[in-house]
C-alpha cells in the first residue's frame, strides 16, 4: 500500500457557481462522502495545504486576470466569462485549490508521499493567462507544473488531461516549451474549440504537445488503446521526473455534457497505466487534479476507482467495490487503435515520438 495524499478542505464546497450551473458542490460532495467514512480514511494521507501566493499564481497567469478573479472576494455572486461565475469565497477557494496541488509536488519530492489527488474546487484547465472560462478561475495543474519547475528544478513535467474538453489553459500555458510535455484526449469537436492534431506546439516546445481529438462514442478499450499505443509509449520516450493528470469524469458514460462511454473500470486502468509508468520513470510520482465530471454517480465512481489504484489496494466499502477486475484488466491491456482518427494522431506525431 502506498503513502496516497488526498487535500481537501470544506472551503472547497463553498464555491457556488449558482443554482442550476453544472459544476455544482455536489460534485465534490458525492467523492468527500466516500473518503470520509472511517475505513477509507485511514487508508490515506490528508494533509493540509496553504494557499497560493499570489506570485505563484502569476507565473502563470498575468495581473489583470489575477486582480479581476481577486476582486470577486466578498461578493455573492459575479461573472467572469459567460459560463463562468464566483460567489464570496470563490476566490478563497481558488487559492488553495492551487496551493494544495503546489503541496503534493512538494510532498512527493521529499518522500512525505508516493502519489496523491486534489479533490479540489474550481477547476483549472480551461483558465487562459489572460481569462477565467469554462468554469475554471486559476489553472491549477499549470500553476503546478511552472511551481515544480522553479521549486524543484525539474525540467520534465508529463501532463496527461483525459477530461471531455481540451484543456486549451494548460496547453497555451507550454505551448513553447519543451520542459513540459502536454498530452491531451478530449471529444473534438467540442467546447472550447481547440485541441486539433496540428496543434503540436512551437518553437523548442513542438512535438511536446500532442492532441487526441475524438468523435463520440469511445469507451475503456479505445482509451484503454490510446493508452497503450499512444500515451505511455510516449511517456516512456521523455521519461518524466513527475506526472500531473487533468481528470475529468465527463468521459463517464451517463454524463450529460458528453458523448463517451467510460466506465469505472476504465478510469482504473488508465490510473494504472500511469501509476504504472511513475514506477517506471520517476519513483512512483504522480498526482491527480480534479476537473470536470457532472453524473454525480459517475464523479464518485470515478474517483474511487483512481484512488484504489493510486493507493494499490481496493477499496472495498459499502455500495462500492474493486473495479478492475484481472479479466477486464487483461481484456484491455491487449487493446489496440483502429478508430481512423487515432491512426491519424499517430501518423502526425510519428516525426516527434516513437511508438515502439
């Protein structure tokens, strides 16, 4: 069993974007109601983070968008972006959602943890250097990836964002820079626009973003495929000294703002793919952030099944099991690409990256 680092913080449940908007707190609430019952809890590490310092926000984001989310304090209820909204301590919120996955980085780095997840809110993203949207304020993976590289000179960072929507934030926040590789597969296309094969970075930084747009309809073994012949063949090319996954639950099959069909057997065994490849490159450092998923059911699925495989150890409570059994774990470790889009990805990329 490993030493798994779980941040949350009831702050985190006072973010409101309002009645009626997807990202709600029950979200959030559905996963701290499993990780807080008594045989789960003492399974896991919870430590307690400090908010972002402002500075630390600004080596990602600039000062007019730090000023405009920070002036959001106080009020019940102010719009960023069209769907975009805060309420008193949104901004609060915001702050330590940064702080706590800065914090984990930190924890893996000097062996007060193996792995973790930052069930945190709100998300981070689709946060632009200049803008807050698509229910996101402050980029929380991007702001610490830019921390992992200052903090703890690391210049091979491996984000992997398997959310629904591309992650146009985080991909723009490197989109020049070789020192962190951005891998992202998302329903294309689809909000917020971005995310095309071509988009493969510039400068030092091309061939180090690498795109999987997808139509609808994929489910565990196209993922599990794109994992196998894709990802983890690429991880394995740039050997990370740290891994940051963006995991989004909206690739779960009843969730209503997409069109994939993920179930939690999958969410496992990509978790286990990478845990797999942490183990392999980087002593076992990887930590997962919390972005979209709006199928309550789904988001705590979800989550449970990346915390059994971050932790190596079912988590077998009430209502909820082990979800990757050895057959469904075979069964996909031996799937393979065929949809023509994946193909595609794989003929543009092969300049930059070697798949065997």
């Amino acid at each position: 069993m490993r030493k798994t680092a779980v941040f949350k913080d009831r702050l985190f449940l006072m973010h409101d974007p309002g009645a009626n908007h997807p990202e709600r707190i029950d979200r959030l609430r559905v996963i701290y109601d499993v990780v807080e019952r008594p045989e789960v809890r003492e399974k896991f590490l919870f430590p307690v983070a400090d908010p972002a310092q402002p500075e630390q926000i600004q080596a990602v984001h600039d000062q007019a968008q730090f000023d405009r989310v920070s002036r959001t304090q106080g009020k019940d209820f102010d719009i960023l972006d069209a769907d975009t909204t805060t309420s008193s301590r949104s901004y609060e919120a915001a702050l330590l959602a940064a702080g706590s996955v800065m914090k984990g980085i930190d924890m893996m780095m000097s062996g007060d943890a193996d792995n973790g997840f930052a069930l945190v809110r709100p998300p981070g993203h689709h946060a632009e250097r200049d803008r807050s949207m698509g229910f996101c304020l402050f980029n929380n993976v991007a702001i610490a990836a830019r921390h992992a590289q200052r903090a703890h000179q690391l210049d091979r960072v491996m984000i992997i964002d398997w959310d629904l929507h591309h992650g146009n934030g985080t991909q723009f926040s490197f989109y020049g820079e070789k020192e962190v590789l951005y891998l992202s597969t998302h329903q294309y296309p689809y909000y917020p626009g971005t995310g095309n094969v071509a988009e493969v970075g510039v400068g030092d930084g091309e061939g180090y973003t690498v795109n999987v747009p997808l139509s609808p309809g994929c489910g565990d073994l196209e993922y599990a495929a794109i994992f196998n012949e894709i990802i983890i063949p690429i991880g394995i090319s740039y050997q990370p000294q740290l891994i940051l996954v963006s995991a989004g639950f909206d690739i779960y099959h009843g969730d209503p703002l997409g069109g994939m069909s993920v179930s939690p057997a999958g969410f496992a065994y990509m978790t286990k793919t990478l845990v797999g490849l942490a183990d392999t490159c980087c002593d076992g450092r990887i930590l997962v952030t919390l972005e979209g998923g709006y199928n309550l059911k789904g988001q705590r699925d979800g989550a449970v099944a990346v915390l059994a495989e971050l932790l190596g150890e079912p988590l077998n409570t009430e209502g909820l099991g082990a979800y990757l059994s050895d057959e469904l774990d075979q069964q996909m470790s031996k799937a393979t690409v065929s949809r023509l889009e994946v193909t595609e990805v794989k003929d543009a990329l092969a300049k930059y990256w070697p798949y065997q």
